[in-house]
C-alpha cells in the first residue's frame, strides 16, 4: 500500500478585540461559528478557506494573533 502524504496543518490564533453588541444578526452567527462571542476572546483554528472567509466578514471586531505551520 502507498503511504498517505501527511499534509501539514496550520494553524491560526484569532481574538475577538470587538463586541458583538449592536452589530447584525450574521456577524454574530460568524462569530459564533468562529468560537468567539466574548470580548478578548482567543481560539485557536486551522487556517483553511472557511475559516479565512468568516474571518474576511468581519474584521472591524478580529485579530490574526499567531499563524503557525506544525508539519508532522
């Protein structure tokens, strides 16, 4: 059998540095999708597409902290 090539996953820190209050119903869905809601709130995700577009809708409330590659 041929061995699967191991993609590398990276990875990016996100903060929500902005409140959800008085903002539209999406944003907060995109927020929530995201794991974040709170103020000064930190995930950790993998940088893909999906994660790359909900962080596009709503940068006024956003920050990229760290991006990192971990190849295993």
């Amino acid at each position: 059998m041929a061995a699967k090539k191991q993609a590398s996953k990276a990875m990016i820190t996100v903060q929500q540095y902005a409140s959800p209050i008085r903002r539209q119903g999406r944003q907060k869905l995109y927020l929530k999708s995201l794991g974040l809601g709170k103020m000064n709130a930190v995930r950790q995700l993998q940088d893909n597409e999906i994660v790359r577009s909900l962080l596009a809708k709503v940068p006024h409330m956003v920050r990229i902290v760290s991006e990192s590659v971990d190849e295993r």
